[in-house]
C-alpha cells in the first residue's frame, strides 16, 4: 500500500514498522504476543496469546466468557472463523415474555454459550506452531501475579461499577477493595488465573465438558437461569467462507452474518457508486455521503440480518447485489440528510487486535464480552465474565433474529481483512458495538481512497451515527465541518468521551509484495493499545 506518510490529526503515536507485528488495545497483551513470535510462533499463536491475555488486562471489554470471530491469511488463503455461542436449549420467546416481558440487558439470562476459549483452540490446531499451554502462559502469569490497571482501562471500570455491582459474582471478581482499581493500581486475578491453567491443561475441554461447565450450570441454576453444561457441550466453531466487496481497486472481506459486517460491505459498494474520492478526506461532502450510506447499511441490516442459517427470506448475497446496491445509492441526496427505512432486496464493550509475521501469515481477531463486562456475571471460583448477547435477539415473530433455542444471536463484533488481486494487504478492525462498520467506512476512505497512513486514519476525528437524523461527533472534529453537516440536516450532539464512543482500531499492512519491507503497524489512541515488533 502507498501512503502519504505525514499525519495531519494530533496524535501522540507513530506507525511501528516491522517484519512481525501485533498490535491490541493493551500493551501487555500486546507483548503476550510478541512473546509467542519471539519463542518460534506464528502470528495465529501471536493473535491466541493476546486475546488470552486482553481477558485479564482489559476486562472491562472482554472476558473468559466472551465469543470471538478472526479472519486468517495462513500464507495461501484466506479463513473465516465464526466462534459465537447459541442460545439455551431452554430459550424460547415464550420465556422471556412470561419472565421478563423483554429480553434482558444484564443478568444471567442475557448469556449465551460462551464461545471465546472454542475459539482459541480451534485456531491453535488449525493454524498454530506452539503447544496450546504455551499461548496460555503470559494471561496466566498476568491474572496470578497481577498487573497496574491501565488509565482508560480504569475509567470504564468505575464507570461500570453502579451498573453491575449487585450482578452475581461481580463485586468479588471485580472490586476486590470494594471499588474499582485506580489507575496504577495493582489487579490480581487469581479466579481466572485457576480457570486459564484448566483450560490450558485440557485444551478448553474443561470449560466445555468438565469442571468449569459445570461450575457454569450450578451458578445459573442457583439464579433461575437456563444455560446448562449440555449447551456449553454442544458448542462447536464454524469454519465459514467470508463475504467481500470490491471497493477503491481492493476487495474487502467480512464475516457473513450472525455479525453486523455486512454493513460495512454494503455501504462501501453504493460509496463505490457515488465515487466518493471526489471530495476530500475532512470535506463536509464527503463524510455526508458516508453517514448516508451507512444509514442505509443499517437499516437493511437490522431488518433483515440474524443468524444465516435463519436467513430465508432474504440472503446476504441479496443484499450485496450490485444492482440492489445501485438503487438504495440512489436514495442518497448530496444536498440533505435523510431517515431511511429498509429495502426490499431482490430474493436469492469489545477487543480487537490483528498480527501478522515474517512468513505472511495475517490474522484479523475479534473477542467481546459486548456491553462493557457483558451480563455483569461472574462464575466464583473461576473469574469465567459471561458476555451478554442474548441481548442481541429479538422477539418479534417471524424477524430472522428471534430467540430460539440453539440459535446465534445478531452479533457486533467484526474483524475485517483487506486484499487485492487476491493477496493479503491489511488486517483490521474497530471495536465499538454499532461504530464497528462505522468505523471499518470511515477508515478504509481514508486509507484506500485518500492515501492516508494507518496512524492517521486511526486518529482522524470520527461521527458516530445512532438512529434517525442524530449522529454524534468527537470533540476534535472541525467546527466548520461540523456546522456544515449540521445545514445539511444532521442532528449533532456532542460527546464528551471519545474513546469510549467512537471506536478504536487496530491496522496491519503490508508494505511490499514480496514482505521485503515487512509491516506497518497502527493502533488506536482511544485505548492504551500498543504495536509492537521485530
């Protein structure tokens, strides 16, 4: 990839260059996986380690009980991986209407099947150089011996902590002093520590068949909840081929749904068709044209996307028909904002980190608790923080994303991958709930069409659309183009907290064909991520 190298945003990083490369939202984990490379592993054992350890040094985004999603380069093609739980075998909307009168945000019957450590062997046995146990060594030692808890980290801890205190097992997982850690202050985590060296021991055998299962299944028939060690049992990850869109002479590969990548995708081909390098990176023209398109995305992706084997009525290849894109481009108006509804197409909380090595293997990974600590559960005894995406699900008859048993849950998390004339260019992601195809826009614009480096692209000033005609702006966006998309209708509200708004990304890319040159490495300052190499 060319870029211009200069940075015209404030930052205080620069782009790490290196022939081996990881980069995550947490120094530590950052060097978990440098680790990995550095004992003789590969990028998949890099990606393993650091998502192990992001469950002890970040746990305010992810957990032992999170899901994850990677998309892989292993040197001749690229692999998708799909590691998201289904739902109890005792869900039903019957259920949750008789018990709850909706779906839950928070609480035990927000948890579905806990995909992330499925998800760390299955890649470790497909693509991994090192023994299992090794990629669990660094997250063990972190969570046993403690770490001083990161200043961002801190913040969102705190500010979680009315939200979740009284949630099952959260206050003697997580405010082992009757509050949050302050920044600088140690946090050990001997719970997850016990549970890292069950999995380590058992190649996660323990958490889904044995001792940890079953501690899951007592906890959540002691607080009247449906998960059972039978659907932990049953849990397998899916290999699944990723879906693309061509867009500024590159292909852009997503995960099919359950996720929200199909968005990306689909907002990307009608700025395709709008040639949107018309106008420039930071132009009020511009970034109109991008929040519409992505108004669009949403609206179809919200109707019409759940778990795919429940897609009948419309397919993610309808919605990324070229024609279909074509026509809801069409919608877009230059000269003011609108407040789309669905199409009808024609029938056929969250970390990211990416690595790469000097070989040219790439992995793309995401893992999420999705809400912050999730659900707020904790299982006693093995630090295991459960994820709450059943919140994801629906119970509106005849949605393909209605509740039902053994079904995944529409899903936010995405890693993406970047390719042209077939090889590898770019692993990336953004993490942030509904900002991740938001973000996955915005940054490629300014990559693929602008030539900005990765660096800038993660630094530049973000617009975060909600619903309707409100769309939110960080602090550091330009007055004037702010006032600018404001007359063209946009509703702005500002926000005050940027890095817990508006995303953080993590880039990988190569800088020749041949690897000569190895990679250029950015990670998002809205974290206290790190790129590291050698």
């Amino acid at each position: 990839m060319k870029f211009d190298w200069t940075n015209p945003y404030p930052t205080l990083r620069s782009p790490v260059m290196a022939r081996n490369v990881v980069a995550t939202s947490q120094p530590l984990a950052a060097q978990a996986g440098l680790r990995m490379l550095l004992k003789g592993g590969n990028a998949i054992d890099a990606a393993i380690a650091a998502a192990a350890a992001l469950t002890v040094v970040e746990p305010v985004s992810n957990g032992l009980g999170s899901d994850n999603f990677a998309i892989v380069w292993d040197g001749q093609g690229l692999h998708g991986m799909n590691s998201s739980g289904q739902a109890p075998a005792g869900w039903s909307p019957a259920y949750f209407r008789d018990k709850h009168g909706q779906i839950p945000l928070r609480g035990f019957d927000a948890v579905t099947v806990p995909g992330a450590v499925a998800g760390w062997v299955a890649l470790s046995e497909r693509f991994g150089a090192l023994p299992f146990a090794d990629l669990m060594e660094p997250a063990i030692e972190l969570a046993e011996r403690g770490h001083a808890v990161g200043g961002i980290v801190a913040d969102k801890w705190a500010r979680a902590v009315p939200l979740l205190q009284n949630q099952p097992g959260f206050a003697q997982a997580f405010l082992p002093r009757g509050r949050a850690p302050a920044t600088g202050e140690r946090f050990v985590f001997a719970d997850a520590g016990r549970a890292l060296r069950a999995i380590a021991a058992t190649r996660g055998e323990a958490f889904y068949r044995g001792e940890i299962a079953q501690a899951i299944e007592a906890f959540a028939r002691e607080h009247g909840a449906q998960l059972r060690a039978s659907d932990l049992a049953a849990h397998t990850p899916q290999w699944v081929r990723p879906i693309e869109m061509g867009f500024a002479g590159h292909t852009v590969h997503e995960l099919p749904p359950n996720g929200q990548g199909i968005a990306a995708l689909m907002a990307l081909g009608m700025l395709e068709q709008l040639d949107i390098g018309r106008f420039g990176p930071d132009s009020v023209e511009g970034q109109h044209l991008q929040i519409e398109a992505i108004k669009l995305a949403f609206a179809d992706t919200y109707r019409w996307v759940g778990d795919e084997r429940y897609m009948t009525e419309v397919r993610p290849q309808d919605l990324l028909d070229p024609a279909y894109l074509r026509e809801r481009a069409r919608l877009i108006d230059p000269t003011r904002a609108i407040d789309p509804g669905p199409g009808q197409p024609p029938r056929g909380g969250t970390i990211y980190l990416t690595a790469a090595d000097a070989q040219g293997r790439m992995v793309s990974f995401i893992q999420s608790n999705y809400l912050g600590f999730g659900s707020g559960v904790v299982v006693p005894g093995w630090g295991i923080s459960l994820q709450n995406r059943g919140h994801g699900f629906t119970l509106q008859d005849g949605h393909p994303n209605q509740v039902a048993p053994g079904k995944r849950p529409f899903h936010t998390i995405i890693p993406g991958f970047l390719t042209r004339h077939g090889q590898p260019v770019m692993g990336f992601g953004v993490m942030g709930a509904n900002m991740q195809p938001q973000g996955h826009v915005q940054t490629l614009v300014r990559m693929l069409v602008h030539g900005q480096q990765p660096q800038a692209a993660c630094d530049a000033p973000r617009w975060k659309w909600g619903q309707g005609l409100n769309v939110d702006f960080e602090s550091t966006m330009d007055p004037a183009l702010r006032d600018g998309l404001k007359a063209l209708g946009h509703r702005f509200e500002p926000a005050a907290d940027s890095y817990l708004d508006f995303g953080s990304g993590q880039f990988i890319a190569r800088l020749s064909d041949d690897l000569a040159d190895g990679y250029v490495a950015a990670s998002d300052a809205r974290r206290d991520g790190q790129a590291v190499g050698f």
